[in-house]
C-alpha cells in the first residue's frame, strides 16, 4: 500500500467500492470458496449433502442460504472427532495441508472449550489488511505507538493484533494483560505511547489505578487513542465517554482478531448508536439469520438478527455459514461521517440473552443503564442468577458497585435507577449495594453472570 498519511483509508480501491461491484465480488468469491471447500474438507462437503446440493449449484446468496448453519457447539464436536480419528483437531474441517498452516488462533473460550482457526500465510496477510484497515480509519500511522493491553496468548486478539498494527508501519508494544495491572502502566511510562489496546473494563479500572502506579491521574499519561475490545461496552456511549474523559482520548470501538471479520466505531459513534463499519465484506459475507430457527433475515436498515458469516478468499480453515452466537443489527444507510460501507452494533451473546417475564434483556443493555449513573456507581456489577438463563425467576437480581455512598444516598439512587430500568428495558430489578472495589477486575473478558445455585 502507498504510505501517504494523508489518505483517507488504508486500501481506498477496495474500501469504496460501489455497493453492486461489491456484492459481485463477494459472489464470485463465495462461488470459488465453496468449491474449494467441497473438494477439501469432510465437513464441508456434509453440509453440502445436507442440503441436497453442489457447490455449482450456488449461483446467488438465496441458493447459499439453503446449506444448513455451522454453531460453534458443532465445531467443537468436529474438532473433538478430528482429534479422535486423525490426531489433528482440523483434519475434517481444514482445507489446506499441514505444511501450509502457518498459525493456529483459538477463540478465547469463555463460553466452552476454545474453538480453534487455522490459517495459511495467505490467511495471515488478509488478517493483517483487516487491522489495517481500521487503525488507519481511526487515525493511526506510521510513527504511532500502541500499547497492546489484550491477552497475548492464542486468543484470535492477541497476536494477529499485534502483527496488523505492524502491518500498517505503526510501532506495538505487546505487553499483554498476564503480567498485571501494574505492568500494563509502568510499560505506558516507559514507552509513552500514543494509543492503548484493551477492554472497556480494563480501561476503566487503569483510570482508577493510574494515580497509585504512576503518581499521575489516567488524562496525563499521553495516550491520545482508547481501542476497545474483547468485551461490549464500547458501543455504549457512556462508557465511551468515561474512557475518553478518564484518558483524555478519542475512543473506538472495534471487533476482528485472527479471522476475517472485522468493523470499527466512526468518530460520530454517538449518532449512530454506537455502530461499527463493516470493513472486510470483500473477504467476509455476513448474514443475519432467527437465532430460533436459523431462518434468512434481510440485511435491511435496523434489522436484528444471529451473525452469521462465511470466510472468502480463505486458505486454511475457512468458515461456511458459521454462527457464532452473536445478535447484530445492521444499517444500511449512507453515516454521517461519509464512510461506505453497512455497519453494525453486537447487542450480545444469543446464549446471554435473559427473559424476565417475558422481556428479553442483554447483559450489554444493563451495563449501559448503570454507566449512565456514573459517577455515583463504578460500573461495576453482576446479574446474579439461581440457575441457568434465558428464564429468569422475578426479579432480576443485580450486585451493583456503589462509589462511596451512603445509606440515604443510596436509596435515593435505587429510585431513579429503578425508573430507568422501568423506562430502558421495562424491568424492575433488585439490587444488592456493593462498596466500591468489591467486584474483581478482569483485564481479559469480564463475565457478567453469575449462576449460584440454591
């Protein structure tokens, strides 16, 4: 890629294209994918037989829609299998030769037993691209410096990470979340960067933690740009404004480790609701399914539906139809800040999603709600539940951080928080007040829920 600046978008030629010569090159693309994936991977060609059809016989998304999805519970059965009759977890669902894989990334596995990409050279380089393409949006360049405060381990954040923001000539500092809070600052000190990689909650308690490890508050650290990821709460606007007021930068939220699906937040992610664009549709065909019965849901203006993606252009272990668990929306229309593209916002994890008679609520919707009481809360909290959702048996039971307060004060915050769970999401929870500091901070992903059986 040229390295002027001063451009726009990283990859302008393939990032501008017109909406029509997009979807032809995802089509050709995906009619190329599917055939190699037939030819290559058991698993794929099941799918296939499944549906009654051959790859040939995709000549348009409505015919690709008819190959029955892939969930992550049936990856890991295939992985489990693949181990079993081959000694490779990917031998029945991979696509390349061993001699060709080069990496292999894992999901981080908060949700079970890690799922596992494998990747070509060719793969990496399109991952590479993908970060690219969104630190250069938000402003990055060569001569930057970034702080990489996300698990450096296999989780799919971690090292591709590290490698995209290379890839755009921009300096990392891989310093992980491993060694602690307080080398997570005395490395900021130490290299004075211009950026940090890490969750929203994280973030949140360096700025809380800033002052005793540094002698300085969080705003005075130099750090001019916020990145969050490996959790939601960066589409919130609330917390995207106590990140940028704790640190004194501009925020982002953004999605996409060590695979091909990748968006970021805009700088007017308050007038959109939060949404990320969608910045690898030409290697990475989204669809929105009914997470009940998997049913096509149009991409159209503020629909909301189960992600589901396929990998184009992929090597290794491509992605056909894969759902992940996550609920999006999508927009369609032009945003106001000119990028093309469809955006979207993840709302959540589907298997997170609770129903308290008969409302469905996210997790992500109720941290939203407690950072609007910041600064009388820390944002810290946990839905406690006596058995495993989405029933939820009334009321809906929270253990909420407090920042200090007292006992009439805390009864008068109860009221209004009340009304505005009452008005939000049309429920009306107990509370359970913690003092500040009570509730332990993760660095990594922060689980919200809490299954504590009677």
């Amino acid at each position: 890629m040229s390295s002027d600046p001063r451009r726009e978008l990283w990859n302008p030629a393939v990032e501008t294209l017109p909406r029509e010569a997009l979807r032809a090159l995802q089509l050709e693309r995906l009619q190329s994918q599917v055939l190699y994936n037939h030819e290559r991977s058991p698993v794929h060609r099941r799918k296939f037989e499944q549906a009654g059809a051959h790859p040939r016989d995709i000549r348009s998304f409505e015919d690709f829609a008819r190959i029955p999805v892939m969930t992550k519970d049936e990856h890991r059965r295939v992985q489990q299998e693949s181990l079993e009759r081959h000694g490779s977890p990917s031998a029945l669902m991979g696509c390349a030769p061993p001699e060709e894989i080069v990496r292999i990334n894992a999901t981080s596995g908060t949700t079970g037993v890690p799922t596992l990409y494998t990747l070509t050279s060719h793969d990496v380089a399109i991952v590479n691209e993908m970060h690219a393409r969104k630190y250069w949006r938000a402003g990055i360049r060569p001569g930057h410096t970034m702080i990489q405060a996300l698990s450096l381990s296999m989780f799919t954040g971690g090292l591709p990470l590290s490698q995209g923001i290379m890839n755009l000539g921009a300096c990392v500092v891989p310093v992980g979340i491993e060694g602690g809070t307080k080398r997570v600052l005395d490395m900021v000190m130490l290299t004075r960067p211009h950026a940090i990689v890490a969750t929203p909650s994280f973030g949140q308690y360096l700025i809380e933690e800033a002052p005793r490890h540094t002698g300085k508050p969080a705003h005075e650290l130099g750090l001019r740009f916020f990145f969050c990821a490996g959790e939601g709460g960066g589409g919130n606007a609330d917390t995207r404004h106590a990140l940028a007021n704790g640190f004194g930068a501009r925020v982002y939220d953004h999605t996409g480790g060590g695979h091909a699906f990748h968006g970021i937040s805009c700088e007017h992610a308050d007038q959109v609701d939060g949404a990320m664009h969608f910045v690898s549709e030409d290697h990475c065909l989204l669809e929105l399914v009914d997470p009940k019965d998997r049913t096509p849901i149009p991409l159209a203006e503020g629909a909301i539906g189960e992600m589901v993606f396929t990998f184009l252009d992929w090597r290794g272990g491509p992605f056909m139809r894969y759902a992940l668990g996550d609920s999006l929306q999508v927009w369609t229309s032009p945003c106001v800040c000119g990028k093309p593209g469809i955006r979207f916002k993840i709302l959540g994890r589907c298997d997170d999603m609770l129903t308290v008679k008969g409302v469905n609520v996210y997790p992500q919707a109720i941290a939203a709600v407690i950072a609007r009481f910041r600064p009388q809360l820390t944002g810290a909290f946990r839905i406690r539940l006596d058995h495993p959702g989405p029933q939820v048996r009334p009321p809906l039971r929270l253990r909420v951080e407090h920042a200090g307060l007292e006992a009439s004060d805390l009864a008068a915050l109860e009221d209004q928080l009340v009304a505005e769970f009452r008005e939000r999401l049309h429920v009306r929870p107990q509370f359970e007040w913690l003092a500040p500091g009570a509730l332990p901070r993760e660095a990594g992903k922060t689980q919200l829920i809490e299954v504590v059986h009677p």
